[in-house]
C-alpha cells in the first residue's frame, strides 16, 4: 500500500519519529560530500525546509545528477531525529522519484541573494522563494482573519459589482470596460460616442469601491462587509500604489462616527493578533532578513489605544513641529504620507485615528458636521504606512446629499438607486475602508506594495 504524503508543516512531530513517511516538494538546496548527501525539500507549506539524508552507497551518482535547486521530488524514507543544527527531524531517504528537473544553467533562481526587483521581473516563479512564500502564506491568513472577524460579529459578506456606472470617489481614474470597437467607434450627432450600442447601453467602468452597494445591504441587513478587488486607473508608479487591489468595506446601519472608529480600531488590533498567532515562523522569518523592528512594531499596536484626534488638532501639531516637511502644512491641505507619519511615528508614537476633515477634502457622501466646514470622516494612520484605514458617518440626510452632489457639479443621474436610500427609511450609518495590501505591507514590514500581492497590476505592467 503506497504511503500517504505528509506536508513538511505537519512533519515536524516526535509522534513521527521512527515512522515511514513520504514527502514530496521543490529542492532549495543540495550539499554533501562522497559519502551523503543533503537535500533541503520545501512544499510551500511552512518557511522551513525539511532535510533529506542520502546515503550515496543506496543511490548511483546518475540517479542523484538531475536533483538540482527547483527540481521537484517524492522521497520516501525513515523520519529520524536530527543530530544537525537547525533541524529537529530529518529523512533518511529509502527511494528517491524526480518529478521535474531544474537546468541549473536556465533556472533564474539557481542562486541566492536575488534583489526584489529582480524578483519583481520573475512573478511566475518568486514564490519560490523563502520571502515570497512568507509574505503570500501571511497574506492568506489574513484574508481568513478578516472573515471570521466579520462573520463572529454577526456581519453578512456581500459580493459589490466589479463593473459598474458610478464613481464612488469621483475622481475619474477609472479603467472604462467596453465591446464597441475602439477602432470604429459610433457616434452621435454631436460627434459624442454612442454608447446605447455599447453591451450595457450606458458608460461602464471597473469599481474603484463597492462602498455605495455596501450601504444598501447595510440599510437593509444591518451589518455587512465586502472583499473584493477594486481599480483605479491612476499612473502613480509608487512603492504605495496599485492599479489593482483588494478592499475591505464594512458599512454598519445606526453606527456613528465613535462606533466606526471603535470597529476600526477592534478589526485592525484583531488581524495583527491573529497573524501573530497563526504566521510566527513566516513573522520572525522576515523579522531576521528585513526588518528587526517589525515583531516590536506588530506588538505595540496591541499594548496601545489609538490617539484620537480631530484634523484640526492634528494641523496644530504639525504647524508648532518645527519640521520642515516637503509639502507644506496648513488648514484645508489634505495631508500626505510624511504628515500621517510624523504624528504616528514622532509624535504621539502610536497609531493614530484623524477625525473632522476639511468637508472640500472628502468625498460627497459623508456626514456634514454643525460648523458647516468639516465632514465626520476618519483616517487611521499607522506607522510605517500612514493611512491605512479611510471611512467615515455617512450623509443620512436627504436634502443636505442632494445640496452636495449639486455643490460638486457631480453627475448622479445614475445614482438615483442610491439616493433613494436616504428617501425611504434612511437611518445614521457608517463606514470604512482597509487597503488589503496596505495592511500586508504593515504586518510583513515589506516596503513596496508590489511585494505583497502575488501579480502586481501598475502602469505599464500586466505580464502575468
């Protein structure tokens, strides 16, 4: 009866020792001399490589010659206690299969110590590697986290539209999804494009959020989340930005600004907690090779309340630092990265929730306050990051949202569906934004955001 394969993440039990096993994966490294051999074998299911004894009296050299780093095997042997340094266990292996060779002299990742931007280049096969298998192990954790954080509260997971006819933002950097032939367009009269002839009859566009759908299952279930990815098709090639990227968007019905700031604050604590628990090998992996500070940094979000202050507040302190920063401060500027850090990281060196902006910084839908000039939205800031978290209390009200949109010059002819929440039963809600990849970066202590998610989608790059 054949053996059933064990993964090397559940291998590492001294109820094992002594047994037959069968382990399969991809050869990291081989060493040795005449009389044994040593093969370190990883399967992508835990940072550490599992060692494999190869006694050479039981295997040729011919059948040994095509194990190379990259070549995939199924080995099976006799699970042993390890007398040697960085391994409890090893195999002392009976039969040896190669599935796959790896041409040393072809494989781009035959050698240690690649740059990430070489690595960036090699998206196919970078997961192959001690960092990316971390940072792409951590990343699905979380994504779990967030699950069972919503779904033990009680929240509904709602799947938003990924093509749709509105802008929630209202900035413009959409990417536009169409069937007409962008070679013969029609047109109208006027020389505008005709777009009744185009699949959904009207200008369509991928999401840059599936906030304004979240309300209407907020409005009608409660409590809902979505996670899902969104697009902005803004040509910023920065370690900050993607063109595709993945949100988190729970929409709350009755909750006001201090519930969405206590939800934020709770959710966040609660994702650090969980990688904490369930990615401490892939953690202190990354700890040792890129950023001593990350364990620390993890672990003094959660001894610490976030500040909360107001915008203004926040200015206040900027304007009195004595800093001179690259983009100057002052009431009404909405504030950039170096801004958001120096409060978190200098300051008050703890992450901070900014409340009360400036309303002709923020979108059109959230809540005006009573002095007419601040909206009640919150960024939260971390360090590191800056801004990791955006929501806000949302306008409940009719008239005060019609006045706006008007204001704006905004289009919402579309948007009718979304106005009719505030005409039937609106009620005070609110809520936020997390960047998936903003939340990775913090937790993996990675710099570049095209680091933390597996194909990277920025301005002139969709290879793979």
């Amino acid at each position: 009866m054949a053996l059933k394969r064990t993964k090397i993440v559940d291998i590492f039990s001294p109820e094992l020792i002594g047994e037959q096993v069968c382990v399969k994966g991809w050869v990291r490294t081989r060493r040795g001399n005449k009389h044994v051999q040593f093969v370190a074998l990883n399967d992508g299911s835990t940072i550490k490589n599992l060692q494999i004894v190869i006694d050479l009296e039981k295997f040729g050299e011919d059948e040994l010659k095509p194990i190379t780093t990259g070549s995939s095997l199924h080995v099976e042997g006799t699970l042993v206690a390890s007398q040697g340094k960085g391994q409890t266990v090893e195999v002392q292996a009976q039969s040896i299969e190669i599935y796959g060779t790896a041409d040393p002299d072809e494989y781009p990742l035959q050698k240690k110590g690649h740059t990430l931007e070489f690595l960036r280049e090699k998206a196919h096969l970078r997961m192959r590697t001690n960092t990316f298998g971390a940072v792409f192990r951590i990343r699905h954790h979380l994504a779990f986290a967030i699950h069972k954080f919503f779904n033990d509260k009680g929240f509904f997971y709602m799947h938003t539209p990924l093509i749709t006819a509105s802008d929630c933002e209202g900035a413009g950097d959409m990417f536009q999804v169409t069937t007409l032939n962008l070679g013969d367009l029609p047109k109208n009269e006027d020389g505008s494009n005709d777009y009744t002839k185009d699949f959904f009859g009207k200008p369509t566009s991928l999401t840059v959020s599936g906030q304004l759908e979240g309300e209407l299952g907020a409005t009608s279930l409660g409590a809902i989340y979505t996670f899902g990815p969104t697009f902005r098709a803004e040509n910023s090639n920065t370690p900050r930005h993607l063109a595709e990227f993945w949100m988190i968007e729970p929409e709350v019905a009755f909750n006001d600004i201090t519930d969405n700031m206590d939800l934020a604050e709770e959710f966040i604590k609660y994702c650090v907690q969980y990688a904490l628990d369930h990615c401490k090998d892939d953690i202190e992996f990354l700890n040792q090779m890129y950023d001593n500070t990350l364990i620390d940094r993890l672990q003094g979000v959660l001894k610490q309340e976030f500040v909360r202050l107001s915008y203004t507040e926040g200015i206040k302190i900027l304007e009195e630092s004595g800093k001179k920063f690259e983009f100057p401060v002052k009431w009404g500027v909405d504030l950039q990265s170096e801004h958001e850090r120096y409060l978190v990281e200098q300051h008050f060196k703890r992450p901070v929730i900014l409340t009360d902006y400036p309303r002709e910084i923020k979108a059109f839908y959230m809540k005006q306050n009573d002095d007419g000039k601040t909206v009640r939205a919150m960024d939260v800031l971390f360090p590191q990051i800056g801004e990791i978290i955006g929501g806000s209390e949302r306008e409940e009200n009719y008239d005060k949202l019609i006045s706006e949109i008007e204001r704006r010059g905004i289009p919402m002819k579309d948007m009718w569906w979304y106005l009719e929440t505030r005409k039937f039963g609106t009620v005070p809600h609110a809520g936020f934004g997390l960047g998936f990849e903003r939340l990775i970066l913090f937790v993996t202590g990675m710099a570049n955001i095209r680091d933390v998610i597996p194909f990277p989608r920025t301005p002139n790059n969709a290879e793979f």
